[in-house]
C-alpha cells in the first residue's frame, strides 16, 4: 500500500516540475541505471561519471534526491577536487597567486633557523619591520619546507649564556734543572678564555689551593661554577668552603679529561708554545716565565675559541691600515712575538 501512494506522490510531484528539471532528474537516472548496466556488481565510476554529476549539483538543486549509487558527500569531494585541479591549470603559466620573492623565501626560513621558539605571528612582525608585507599563512607554508627545530635554544647559546660565571682549575707537573718537580696551578674563564690566575709551588696543600681561590677573587668577582678534577690536593671541604663564597663546584667524572677539555687545552698550549723550549731552573724562574707568558696569551694571543681574536676583543679600527709603522716587542727573549701599528 506504501509503495502505491509513494507511485502516485511521485507521478504528481512529476506532473507540477518544471521541464528543466524533469529533464536534468532523467539525465541523472539514465547515467545511474547505464553505470549500472555496465559493471552489475559494484559500480566503477570513471573521471567523466564524475564531471557529469559535479556539473548536476551546480545547476541543480535537488540532484541529491535522484543520486543512489554514491554518496551526496562523495559528489561533493569531487567538485572540490574539480575545482583544484581547474585552478592549478588556470596558474600553470604564472596567472595564479604571485609568489614572494625568494629572498624573502630565504629571510622566512633563517628565521626560523636562528629562533625556533618564535611563532608566524613574531616572524611577520620582523618582516614588516624590515617593510616586507606578507601574511602569518605565508610564513607558515614556507615555516614547513624549512628546518624543523625543537622549540629550544641550541646548546651553543647554553654554554654562551652561561659562559662568563664558569671557570675551570686544574694542575700540571714541571721538572726543573735539577730533577725536582713543581706544581702549576691555574684558574681559566670559560668566557673569553682568560687566564685569571696561575702559581707555582712544590708542595700542593688544601691551605695552599685554597688560598689561590682567595687570590683569585679578591673583590667577590668568584664564577658561580667552577669545574675541576679530583685531586686530593683540593681537600674534602674544599667544596664547602667555596659554597660559602657562592661557587659550586663540579667534578669531572674519573679518567675523563674531556670533562674539562678548556683547562686541559691551556695545558697544552702552555706546554707546546712555552715550557717544552726552554729548561726549568727553579721555582721563581717558572714563576716568572709563566707570569709573562700568560701576559702575552690574556693580552695578545689570538684564540681560535674567540675566532683568532684576542681576549680583549677585536682590534682597534682608530689607526687607518695604511698609516703607522707596524713594531714588533719580543716575549720571553724572542721565543714569541707581539705586533702592533703606530700612530702616524
């Protein structure tokens, strides 16, 4: 019975359409019944199947009431893809959205590479700055083909920040002329990789040690950390003791001298450019040597840490390169040699 008044609801409905829609509604069920026809199973519909029924449901309105083969929704996803597909052809000879330019591209990408913790929004005020005008949507495509960082500064700007309250110590034997045996004791910034105190001794005591650190930070200028070895010299309160002057004391794990690799890179270079030419003779004599080598290593030795610039910073820009003689003063008797331009 339901069936009957369904015919009969559809035969009225018919007879009051207009004659476009009867005609498009016939073009919708003629199209189903030959997809149909042509695979009984499982309809396989093809790239014109799907421009006809995306050209329907443009002109219209009520194609989902004659559409039973596929879902209205998939009629749907194929306009839009219809319309992608039309719009990437339209700018395939450049009339499409114009691109920025590629150092702006360029500029995008660097900075997002030296500040990942910077979101689109900061990233288009920087550009504005500059008086590029790009929206925040440009700067996260091209935020995506650039280099995904975590939100984190790099280790590089860690240990730069934190550099100037870091000092290293630590100690190195010297035979003397006679075969005794002295012992070089020296506190190194870890910031401009100054050499802020060095002595000699022939009996390292925890009194002794301590009393270097006094030295070495006379007007309360004491790093907040300092890395060192474990070297019974230090004494076991020796970290207590500097707790109470605000420094904290680490200790480099056993055997593993990359722990403190600046410290023993200053051995090193103390050893290579200074204490391997010549012989020792006693203590005041290394004393001495130290003392007007570690002058000319603070003062004037470029530093491939510092981009083979000195402790001091850069040199001076005051005397023009094509004025003043350039005069060079020996360092410990001619071993090294310090240069620098007169004024004309």
């Amino acid at each position: 019975m339901f069936g009957y008044l369904q015919l009969g609801w559809s035969l009225l409905h018919s007879a009051l359409s207009s004659r476009q829609r009867l005609m498009l509604e016939n073009i919708a069920l003629r199209h189903q019944l030959a997809v149909l026809t042509r695979n009984p199973k499982r309809p396989k519909l093809k790239q014109t199947d799907r421009v006809l029924w995306s050209w329907l449901s443009r002109f219209w309105s009520q194609w989902r009431n004659s559409l039973y083969i596929v879902q209205p929704e998939t009629v749907i996803r194929w306009q839009r893809s219809g319309w992608r597909k039309y719009w990437r052809w339209k700018s395939r000879d450049g009339r499409g959205r114009s691109r920025i330019p590629q150092d702006v591209q360029d500029l995008i990408r660097r900075m997002v590479k030296e500040n990942p913790r910077w979101g689109n929004m900061r990233i288009k005020g920087e550009l504005q700055k500059l008086g590029f005008r790009v929206s925040h949507q440009t700067v996260r495509r091209y935020r995506r083909k650039g280099n995904h960082k975590p939100p984190s500064q790099s280790w590089r700007t860690l240990l730069r920040n934190h550099a100037p309250s870091i000092w290293a110590a630590d100690f190195f034997t010297v035979q003397t002329l006679t075969f005794k045996t002295l012992y070089v004791f020296f506190f190194i910034s870890h910031h401009r990789r100054e050499i802020v105190h060095i002595n000699v001794t022939a009996h390292p005591t925890m009194e002794w040690v301590w009393r270097q650190l006094i030295e070495a930070t006379p007007w309360g200028e004491q790093p907040s950390y300092l890395i060192r070895d474990r070297d019974d010299s230090y004494g076991g309160s020796f970290n207590l003791k500097a707790a109470k002057l605000g420094i904290k004391g680490i200790l480099t794990p056993i055997q593993a001298p990359k722990a403190n690799a600046i410290a023993e890179r200053v051995v090193g270079t103390l050893r290579r450019e200074c204490l391997y030419h010549m012989i020792v003779i006693n203590k005041a004599h290394l004393r001495r040597v130290l003392k007007e080598y570690v002058a000319h290593y603070n003062g004037s030795r470029p530093h491939r840490a510092l981009g083979l610039e000195t402790h001091t910073g850069p040199p001076s820009q005051d005397i023009p390169l094509e004025r003043g003689r350039i005069v060079s003063r020996p360092v410990l008797g001619g071993l090294h040699h310090e240069y620098s331009r007169e004024a004309a």
